[in-house]
C-alpha cells in the first residue's frame, strides 16, 4: 500500500511528517510506503482541488483514492484511520482481540490493548 501526500508548502510538509510518523509508531514502515507527490497528472485523476491531498493507492488491485484534503489532522487522527483501513481493532477473536493478535505476534497494537 501507498500513501501520497499531494500538494505543496508548508501543511502538505506537515501532513507527509505526521503520516509517516504514525507509519512507523505502528510498525508498518515495511509495507505502507509513504511518499509526497506534486504531480499533476495525480491531481486530476483524482479532482484534487486543495493541498495538501492524502491520496491512498494499492498498486495489487489497481486502486486510488483520495482520502481528504486542505487540511492537517492531529496525529492520533491519521493513527486512527490507518488502523481502521488495516482493519486492526476489528473484534475478530472471542477476546475482542484483532487477527494481529491471534497470530502470537504482537505489533505495537496489540501489545498496548493487552490482547497478546
């Protein structure tokens, strides 16, 4: 999966250093890539009007949207959406326990619910 942050200046800076923080808080640095991207081809593929743009693309199944654009969230919030688009905290066990816990790994999640 891919995340690119659209735009320029001083927000869009921002937004690429929050996401790729939370990226790698939530351990996931080897399979999010984060990049930023002023392209306009991009741009009008996906009507983006504002920057910055948090456009999220998996190159597999040949899919691009943008997310939101022309504004900055905090950073729990973008750690939020991540893991709801990786579907993490997703009560999939009988102990409310996501599958990246039933697997006896523990990312950084998990540990933190007590699920593993």
């Amino acid at each position: 999966m891919k995340i690119i942050i659209h735009g320029t200046g001083e927000d869009t800076t921002k937004l690429l250093e929050i996401t790729k923080n939370s990226v790698e808080d939530l351990g996931l640095v080897e399979f999010i890539q984060v990049e930023s991207s002023q392209d306009t081809a991009l741009q009008a593929e996906l009507s983006i009007t504002q920057s910055p743009a948090f456009v999220i693309e998996e190159e597999s199944i040949s899919f691009k949207d943008m997310i939101f654009e022309w504004f900055v969230p905090e950073p729990q919030e973008i750690t939020s959406m991540l893991l709801s688009i990786i579907g993490w905290g997703v009560p999939w066990d009988e102990d409310g326990c996501g599958w990246h816990c039933s697997s006896g790994g523990c990312g950084s999640w998990g540990c933190a619910s007590g699920c593993c």
